[in-house]
C-alpha cells in the first residue's frame, strides 16, 4: 500500500512532465525510424532487386546517402539554435513535422539516387532541428529530480523507432515502409499543438501570466500540497531572476567574452568532448549500417535478423539509462558506458580479423554478441546522455548559443564518420575500423574519469553564481 502511494503521489505530482515528454517522443519515434531506414535499405540498393531505375548503387553513393543526413543537420543546427529564441520550441517541435512529409513522399515516389539524397538530407534537416529543440524543452519542463531520467527518455523514443525501422525494413516492402511512417506525422501534429510553451521562452518575451500558466501546467500546481506550491513560487521567482538576471546585465547583450568565462570554457570543453566521443566511438555509424557490417564481419546469420536483435539491445540499453541515470549518476555511466563499448568494438574486430583466414561459422554468434555488447553499454551512457549533461554544464546565459554550436560539430564529425566508413571499411578492414573505434573509447572513459564533473540533481533554474 505504502508503495502504491509513493507511485500515485510520484505521477501526480510529475504528470505532466511525463505526458509532455511522452508527446515529444512520438516525433523522436518518428525520426528513429527515419535514421535506421539506410541499415536495411542500402544492402537492397546495392543488389540486383534494388528499385533504383539505374541499377544497383555504388559503396560511393552508400556513403552519400549515409552522410547526407549530416548536412542537413547541420542546417537544422543552424536554424533550431536561431527559431528556439525567436518562436520558442513548441512552434520549431511542430516545423519538424514538414521535413519528415517530404522525406516519406520522397521515398515513396523517388526512384532515382538524387532522390534519396534529397530524402535523407531533409530528413537530417528534421533531425537538426530536433535534436536542438528536444533536449533543451526536456530540460526547461522537467524537475531536477527526474530530468535526466526525463532525458534519457529522448534517446529512448529514437531507439525505439530505430528498432521498429529495422523491423519494417527486414520484413515489409521498401515501398510500404515510407507508407506506414507517413501517418505518424499527423499524429504529431495533432498532439504538439495541445502543449503549452516552456516558461522559460515565455518570461524571455515578458510573458509572464503565460509563462506562470505554463509553469502550472507542467508542474501540476492545481494538486500540489502547499509545501510544493511554496516550493513553485521560491521557483517562478528564482527562474525569472536567472533569465532576466539583474539590471546592470540586461543591458548587456551576449559578448564573446561571456564564453571566455571559467564556467563556460569548462563546459564548452565536456560539452564538445562529449559529442566528439559520440561520434568517433562508431556507435551512430553501427546504427546506420549494421546490416552492411553483420555482412562483412564474417557471420553466417541472416544480417537483417541480426540487425533486428541488434536495435533490440539498443532500446534495452537506453531503458537501462533511463533507469539509473537519477540514481547512479551521469559520471558512473558514461565511463562504464564507453569501456564497454570499446571491448564489444575490440571483439567484433577480432573476430572479423581472424574470419579472413579461418572458418568461423561455427562462431558467428560472437559477432552479434560483440556488437549487441558495444550498443547495449553504448545506449545507457554515450548515446543518450551526452544530451542531458550538455544542458547541465553550461551556464544559463551562453546555453542557447553553446548547445546549438556543440550539436551543429555534432553534425559536422557525424558526416566525417558517417562518410569515411564505407571507405575504411573497404580499405583498411571492418577489423581496422573497429580497433580504432575501440580506442578511441577507451581513451574517452579516461578523459570522464578526470574531467567531467557528477551534474545528477544540479538545479539548473539557480544563478550561474548560485550553481
């Protein structure tokens, strides 16, 4: 009975925080399914059967229609970081919605290469915006005691979608799988336009009913006890404050020595080391073209069964984050999170070294062990939580420009991995490319280990001073 009540007052008093990410992740779900479409898809572009009207396509057009998404991205970068501050999150959540239509009718009518390089650079154009609008209204909404959990739920929705877009490219036509998807966009529409704007946006615009509406709503201050309404005015207060800071400082505009700042140098640098690590562990390149690589690493299981187990793990992984993450910590994961990564990297290497020159088959359950490992440990740290912790070690005042300049060289080191692996692994060996992913985290668990600071439970509507 006791913990019947724990979990009432919990959804009570979090309700709103939760239906509101919960919504938000219909459109993460969407887009997850639009970045896992090329794991599946590439291989049948590649083969005799492919729908393409001139013939199979080549590993150099593989690499542009894997790659291309990052261009787009990094347009969306640019624009999310700009509309964010000029119409608010809410209005940039429900822009996404138009690049996601063309990207289906795209892929459903297009039947030449250029036609699926215009799809997947829309659909990184929705994904730059998304991944700029998305972690910033998690991190405005939610409460410090569930905001990482609140953010983990983000990586959550795309690797759901991830999951579900190897499945229906594993075992529906290519043409019915843009079909499916299309009416998922509606939806969203639909259910964005019922939520409310983030208060920070609104006391920005001096909006300040609005804003305290908006703050009632996602704090459900009509049920609340008087402890917690007491609580949600000390906050309204300490929020405005922080936003519009003190008189001699609204004067002042942004500057270029405010990012010259200790606390903002410092951030800056755990923000970019983050991603970089993001990228360079290979994990979003082994979600891109997993059955590619199930097929080069020696392993006699069908590749596409292979990438459905894989996607399952990677869900798995991120459930795990969203677990811990309020409990354990941001440090603890993310370390152990990368050492695991890098020996699920080192063991498919192995293995794909040694298949060159000798029979394997019987072992071909390590190359999926090795990769399901690598992503498993991957989706509970360097995946989903890059995203919350950069919102959490910025300073209020440089946070906007900060997070859209880290997530656009997101975009950039994305498109140099995402085009360079093909390459590489036609060059110097899956094997090579895995060694070197493997490495690569190993030395980022170090640089955690020594420079990230613990940010679980950091009041992020206090003062920069304060903090």
């Amino acid at each position: 009975m006791v913990s019947l009540q724990v979990n009432s007052d919990f959804f009570r008093k979090y309700k709103y925080q939760i239906l509101a990410t919960f919504a938000v992740s219909i459109l993460t779900f969407t887009h997850g399914n639009a970045n896992s479409w090329s794991a599946t898809a590439i291989p049948l572009l590649q083969s005799e059967n492919t729908p393409i009207s001139t013939g199979p396509i080549t590993m150099e057009e593989a690499s542009w229609i894997g790659s291309l998404v990052c261009i787009g991205g990094l347009t969306g970068n640019f624009l999310g970081g700009i509309l964010i501050n000029i119409i608010g999150q809410k209005k940039v959540l429900m822009l996404i919605i138009i690049p996601h239509v063309v990207l289906w009718l795209t892929l459903i009518y297009g039947n030449l290469v250029w036609h699926l390089y215009l799809a997947r650079t829309v659909s990184g154009l929705a994904g730059g915006l998304l991944y700029v609008a998305i972690p910033t209204y998690i991190a405005d909404i939610a409460d410090n005691k569930i905001r990482g959990t609140l953010g983990s739920a983000f990586m959550f929705a795309i690797n759901g979608g991830m999951l579900s877009g190897y499945t229906l490219g594993a075992y529906v036509s290519y043409g019915l799988f843009p079909q499916i998807l299309f009416g998922f966009s509606a939806v969203c529409l639909l259910v964005l336009f019922r939520l409310p704007e983030t208060p920070q946006y609104l006391i920005k615009r001096k909006r300040y009913e609005d804003a305290e509406k908006s703050l009632n709503f996602y704090r459900n201050i009509k049920q609340a006890t008087k402890t917690e309404k007491d609580e949600f005015v000390e906050y309204l207060k300490n929020l405005t404050k922080t936003i519009e800071g003190s008189d001699e400082s609204k004067k002042s505009s942004l500057s270029y020595r405010d990012f010259l700042e200790p606390a903002a140098v410092k951030g800056n640098a755990i923000g970019l080391g983050l991603i970089f690590l993001n990228q360079f562990s290979g994990l979003y390149a082994v979600t891109l073209y997993t059955s590619t690589i199930f097929q080069m690493s020696g392993s006699t299981l069908d590749p596409n069964a292979s990438t459905v187990i894989f996607g399952a793990v990677q869900l798995l992984g991120t459930f795990i984050a969203a677990a811990l993450v309020d409990r354990l910590g941001r440090r603890i994961l993310l370390i152990a999170s990368s050492l695991g990564t890098g020996l699920g990297s080192f063991g498919l290497a192995t293995f794909s070294y040694f298949s060159q020159t000798q029979d394997l088959s019987y072992l071909s359950w390590i190359a999926v062990a090795s990769l399901s490992l690598s992503i498993l440990l991957g989706s509970f740290g360097l995946i989903p939580l890059p995203y919350v912790v950069l919102t959490e070690v910025l300073p209020q005042k440089v946070k906007a420009a900060s997070v859209t300049f880290c997530i656009c060289m997101l975009s950039v080191s994305a498109f140099i991995v995402l085009k360079s692996y093909p390459v590489l692994m036609e060059t110097i060996g899956l094997h090579g490319v895995m060694w070197i992913s493997s490495a690569v985290t190993a030395v980022g668990a170090v640089g955690i280990y020594f420079f990230l600071p613990e940010t679980k439970g950091k009041r992020l509507e206090q003062s920069d001073n304060a903090a």
